[in-house]
C-alpha cells in the first residue's frame, strides 16, 4: 500500500466523526496563518520605531495599532489553540476506543482457520499498536500535520512577495530538508518493517510462554525462554539502532541548518541593507520566518518520519481488519427462532485445499431427538463434518439443511443459537463459575444455574469450594480438574437449551467415579435433542440412534450398534478389539459398570 492511500486510511477510519476532524484540522491552519501575523507586524513595528526619532508622539501613534492588532491576534490565537486541542485529544481517544472495539468484533468473527494460524499474542500486540498508531497519526493531523503543510504553501511566496532575494534562502532551506528526509524515509523503511515484524515475534513468543507456563516450569524452561526472547529482542535492537541513527542524523542536520540559514539572512541581509534593497524590519521578519519555516519544517519532517514509522504497523492492523471471515450472513438471510432439529446432509462434499477431499459426498438424515455417533480414524473427516453444520465453513458441494431450511439461508446468529457445543477440550473464561455458565444463558437466574449445575454434576464441586459460583475458574479453567470443566461446559449447554447439539468427546481417560458422573451429566444434556457425538465411549456408541463409520472423508458403514456389528464390517472389527481392551480394563480397574469403562476409537 502507498504511503498516501494508507494516510488516506488512517483518515477515513475517523469515520462518522471525520467532520470534526476535517473543522479541527481547518482550525489548526487558521491559527496557523494568524501566527504569520506576529513575524509581520513585529518588522513593520521595527521599521516604525527605527524611522522616527525615539520618544516622539508619531513613532507611538504609529506603533499601537500594530500592537493592538499583535496583542488581538496573540488572544485568538491562544484560546483558539486551547480549544483545538482540547477536542483534537477527545476526539482522538473516543475514535481509538470506537476503532479498537472494532477490530476486536471483527477478529472474534473470523474463523478459526485464520486463528489456529495467526498467534493471540501477536494479535493482541497488532490490536494495541494498530490503534495507538492510529492514534498518533489523527492527533498529529489535527494538531500540526495539516497546518504545517498548509503553512508552507502559504509561508514560501509571502516571503517572495516581501522580498524575493532573501526568500531564495529559504527555498533552498526547504529544498535540502526535502531531499534528506526523502533519502533516510527510503533508507530506513524496510528495516523499520523488520522492527515491527520482530516485535510482533516478541508479542507472540511472550504470550505463548506465559499461557504455557506450567510446561515451562515443570520442564525447567525458565532460563530457555527468558534466553529466546531475548534473542528475539537483541535481534530487533539490532534493526531497530540504525534507523535511529539515520533520524539522529536528521535531527543534527535540521539544528545545524537553523544556524546556519539564521546567519546567511542576515550576512545577505546586511549586504541588501547597504545597497538599499531591504529595511532593518524585513531582515528581522526573515529571520523569523527562518525559524517559522525550520519549525514547520521540523514537524513536516516528523510527520512524514511518524507515517513511515507507523506504516508497517498500520500495514499488520489493515491486513487484519482486511481478512474476510470465510462465512457471511446472505443479505436475504433469516432468523427461523426456535428450531425442532432435524438435520440434513445431502451429497456434502468440503475440501479444505481444494484438493483433497475431508469430507465426500455425505448424506445422512437426523430425525429431531435422535442420536447420531460419528466414528472413525484420526482425520476421517469427523471434525469437518460437524464444523459445516455450524458453518464454520461451508461445503463446496451438496448442502446441509436444518428443519428442511439450508443452513445458508439462517443468520449465523440464529444457527449458532439452535446449536450447542460441549468442545472436547471444556473452554473456561477466566472468570467466576457463574459467569462462565451464563455464557449459555446471559439472564439465567441463581436458580438456573443452581439446577443447570446439579444435572450436569458439577454442583457438588462448586459448593465444595468456600465462594460457590463465585469461584474464579483461572485462566483456561486452570483451576478446575478436566472432569469438573467438562461437567461446566456440559452445565452451560444445559442453559443454553438448544434443539441440537454436538458434544466432542474427550479423549483422555478418566476415573470410574468421574467416569460415571459424566456419563450421567452428558445422559441428562442429550435428552430431547438431536445430538452429533464424536465419540470416544463404548456407551454413547451403544446408544446411539445410528452409527456413522469414517473413513478418508466418506461414510463406510452406517447402522446401529447391533446392525453394524452384525454386518461384521469395519466398525465390527474396531468394537471386538475394544470389547477386548474393555475386558482388560475391567480385569484391571473392577469398574462396576461395564459400560462406562472409557475406549478411544
Ligand atoms: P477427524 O475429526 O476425523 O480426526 P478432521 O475432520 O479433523 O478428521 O480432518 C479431516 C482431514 O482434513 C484430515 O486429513 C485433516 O488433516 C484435514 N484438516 C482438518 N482440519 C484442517 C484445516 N484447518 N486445514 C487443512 N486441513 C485440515
């Protein structure tokens, strides 16, 4: 992206308030050109005390206009500045709040393809330097950037008007500013990308230690990842020195070009003087309209040094704020409300490389109420096939249609309400237990909850604990055992009461006794619903209405327990070696009931 369209982009994302950014920015320049006043009227009231003798009446009478309009000119001026930036900062932190907020819905919405692939913490880092750069760039629009590159364009023949052989001076001030900063912006822009490339590493390598911090302790990583970051860290100093030397450089250059333009006004000055070519009161508003120019200059410099600065960072924000979630609402979608859940996959074929297929040529019907096991090998397409009935992609071929609707004609809003998800890892807030559940039910009563919990067996614990609901599941759920966070997450689709529901097994073993209370908790959240269970358990298997056998994307079997095992197929073969691992197990553990003994398929 350019330098003018991304400034352009910084501007338009001022959005509905852009107009009183445009006034503020207008403001600015009007101050601006009534500091043009003061170098002005100060030479012409050199000129006035120098003509006439010290003292004399005609020499004040003279004089006080021009300080009447200076002192008038100097009150406008300050209580118009306060004003300017007074808004100019409101205005500036109102839209970086409305902007943030933005952009955090917007990567909520994307799907979780772009973030299995892209690191929270890098993402976050995006977030927070995204808008503070945004945040600079409009208070330096506001405030200076707009001004100053006006006053240029006013300050440049207004000295040639005045007098054109001291004004060349000045050109050639501007021209040896223009061309240095040209060459250190080019100079310096693609290390300054790599700078911001390296602490985006930074964000991420950091937030991956920290949410890992358990393995880094018990593993004894402590020392290896403080000597990670750091060497991510020295690898940005790296990049980072030499840019600031090049606008160091700047800097001196800009300082030693003041003195100097300061001392050829007035040796050229001088010269003019004599020959008669210019008045005392001129030389000294040139070398004020030096000064002028170098401080506008300076900011002009500053600015253009902040937009190359910012601009990668700007880049990363409008890369991401330009992902385009995979799945959108149709304008003609609608919200059906409740729905009764029955499900329907006709020839559903996904691939996720439009290559090779995850899923081929599915079809299946679920009646409402009905249970339906997907089984199979790790990647025989179980996950993609319940991720296209909550849309988080959709199919490339063949459709998917709930109480005969397809899934594509309903607002996101409305499937994700009729569906309810128990993930097989139970994903915690970090926040109370009660907040956690009313994830399912935002205006659930303490009762609810209270009952939510005791069908789903997740009471018992959380009164055990001294504050109850009140408890603080830590982050990720930390705090709570993997037991207790599914029996929440089952707690919290209860709430949710939806018509269908998708559970994904864990996959670990867990003890009989917790073993038998979530069986009896996922019993209690299945009934009355059309469920999809990926399904690790020899019980849910047993009892489901069908079974769905994968294998390389395709259904290869399908029936009930029995039938299947009848069949003497695939799924028969898999479930005589788990009968026999259950057996094992049995032998082994005395687990009372032969059912809830955990089998990974
Ligand atoms: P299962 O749930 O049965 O283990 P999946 O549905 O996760 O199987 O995977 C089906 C196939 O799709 C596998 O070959 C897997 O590698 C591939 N796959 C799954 N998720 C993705 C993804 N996000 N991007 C690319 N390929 C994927």
């Amino acid at each position: 992206m350019s330098m003018i369209r991304l400034y352009t982009r910084v501007l338009e994302l001022l959005g509905k308030e852009a107009r009183l950014g445009w006034i503020l920015a207008v403001a600015n320049l009007l101050l601006a050109g009534a500091q043009f006043a003061e170098p002005v009227l100060f030479g012409r009231i050199v000129d006035v005390l120098s003509g006439k003798p010290t003292g004399g009446p005609l020499a004040s009478s003279s004089a006080w206009p021009l300080l009447a309009a200076w002192a008038a000119f100097g009150l406008f001026t300050i209580l118009c500045s306060a004003a300017v930036a007074l808004h100019a900062d409101k205005l500036a932190h109102r839209q970086r709040q409305a902007v943030l907020t933005n952009y955090f819905e917007h990567i909520m919405q994307l799907p979780l393809t772009f973030h299995t692939g892209t690191h929270s913490g890098r993402l976050m880092k995006v977030m927070l330097n995204g808008t503070d750069s945004l945040w600079r760039l409009w208070l330096g629009f506001f405030r200076e950037h707009f001004a100053a590159i006006l006053s240029l364009v006013v300050l440049l023949p207004l000295a040639l008007y005045i007098n054109w052989r001291l004004a060349v001076l000045l050109f050639i001030l501007c021209v040896v500013f223009t061309v240095l900063t040209t060459l250190v912006v080019r100079k310096t822009y693609g290390m300054q990308s790599e700078v911001e490339e390296h602490y985006s590493d930074l964000s991420a390598r950091a937030s991956d230690a920290l949410g890992n911090v358990a393995l880094v302790q018990s593993f004894v990583r402590i020392q290896a990842e403080v000597q990670g970051l750091r060497f991510v860290a020295d690898k940005l100093l790296a990049v980072q020195m030499p840019v600031l030397s090049w606008w160091a450089l700047v800097t001196v250059i800009t300082r030693a070009s003041t003195t100097i333009t300061v001392l050829a006004i007035f040796t050229v000055g001088i010269a003019l003087h004599e020959q008669g070519l210019t008045t005392v009161g001129e030389i000294v508003m040139f070398v004020s309209f030096a000064t002028m120019l170098i401080q506008k200059l300076e900011q002009v410099v500053s600015f253009v040094n902040n937009v190359f600065m910012e601009a990668p960072r700007l880049q990363e924000f409008f890369n991401v704020l330009d992902a385009v979630p995979a799945v959108r609402d149709r304008p003609d979608a609608i919200d059906p409300g409740r729905l009764s859940g029955m499900v329907e996959f006709k020839d559903v074929s996904f691939s996720y490389d439009g290559k090779r297929p995850a899923v081929e040529d599915l079809s299946f019907t679920a009646l409402p109420g009905q249970t339906i096991a997907l089984v199979g090998p790790t990647g025989a397409g179980k996950s993609t096939a319940i991720a296209l009935l909550h849309r988080a992609f959709d199919p490339q071929s063949g459709f998917i249609r709930v109480d005969g609707m397809d899934v594509r004609g309903l607002t996101l809003t409305a499937l994700r309400r009729n569906i309810g998800v128990v993930f097989q890892e139970a994903l915690l807030f970090n926040r109370s237990i009660a907040d956690n559940l009313r994830v399912g039910k935002p205006d659930a009563t303490d009762e609810e909850l209270r009952i939510a919990a005791g069908r789903a067996q997740a009471l018992e614990f959380i009164e055990r604990g001294e504050q109850g609901f009140q408890t603080n599941a830590g982050e990720r759920g930390r705090m709570l055992s993997g037991g207790e966070r599914q029996r929440l997450s089952i707690a919290r689709a209860l709430l949710k009461d939806p018509p269908i529901l998708i559970l994904d097994e864990a996959t670990s073993a867990l003890d009989a006794v917790t073993e038998a209370k979530l069986n009896a908790a996922l019993d209690e959240v299945m009934k009355g619903r059309t469920t999809f269970v990926i399904a690790h358990r020899l019980s849910t298997i047993r009892h489901a209405t069908r079974i769905l056998m994968f294998d390389n994307g395709r259904v290869i079997e399908s029936g009930t327990f029995d039938e299947l095992v009848a069949q003497g197929g695939r799924f028969a073969e898999l479930a005589r070696a788990q009968f026999m691992v259950q057996e094992n197990a049995r032998a082994s553990i005395q687990t009372p009931e032969p059912d809830s003994t955990v089998v990974k398929i």
